[in-house]
C-alpha cells in the first residue's frame, strides 16, 4: 500500500483524475507513486494507492485552517469571552476526512482485494467551508 499525498492531481480531486502535480513537491510524490508501482510490478505484487485529502484531528498543527477555528472557539470559551474567526473565502468546497476515519478506511483496503488500485479518500466526505 501506498499512502500518497493528494497533491499529485492538483486541482481535480477525483480518484480517477490523471495525475496532474502543481507543484514542485506534487511531482516527487508522482515520482515516489510510480517507483512504488515498478517495484511492485517488478516483484509481481499488488500495490494500492491511497491518496487522503486534508485529513483533520487531534495533533494537528495549528497553522491548519479547521484546528486554527477549533483553538479560537475552546479560547473563547475557556475565557468567557465572544470569538472573532478570520477567515478566507468561505463559498469553496473542500474535503475533510477525520484521522480516525483515514486509519480505518485504509484497514479496510487492506483487508480487501480487488476493485481500484487507486483509493480516494476524499471521495467519501465533502463539505462547504
């Protein structure tokens, strides 16, 4: 199994996207993904992709936008005191999978056999921010 960052399709967030990295950092993940799969193909295994989109949970950086609106509303609350959220543009969609939800998800395509050997977490949780 290969666990692989979303950025290698840039902005089409599809498990049946062709890889489209935009950046310097998507395209050595496309790298690592294809020497993964040579290596496997050459010793005659199966490899799974799994590609999760911003996964959200506990240890998260703070930096991040969803743990950046939890940290404000638990110090508001902590201090009695109403809590101004700054935000970006809000009309965006984005994917947010729990952490708990990707170590799951990823037992099961392990469990498994069969079907994609590209799994996209992301197609199973989308939200408007």
């Amino acid at each position: 199994m290969d666990l692989e960052e979303s950025a290698i399709t840039g902005s089409q967030k599809s498990e049946n996207a062709p890889a489209n990295p935009v950046s310097e950092y998507g395209r050595s993940c496309l790298i690592k993904e294809k020497e993964a799969q040579r290596i496997c193909d050459r010793r005659g295994l199966n490899l799974v992709t799994v590609r999760p989109f911003n996964i959200i949970g506990p240890g998260q950086e703070p930096v991040m936008m969803v743990s950046e609106f939890a940290r404000d509303l638990a110090s508001a609350e902590k201090f009695g005191t109403p809590s101004v959220i700054e935000t970006g543009p809000l009309c965006t969609r984005r994917d947010y999978v729990a952490v708990r939800d990707v170590a799951g998800f990823i037992a099961r395509v392990a469990a498994s056999s069969g079907g994609s050997r590209l799994k996209d977490v992301a197609d199973y949780w989308r939200a408007r921010i």
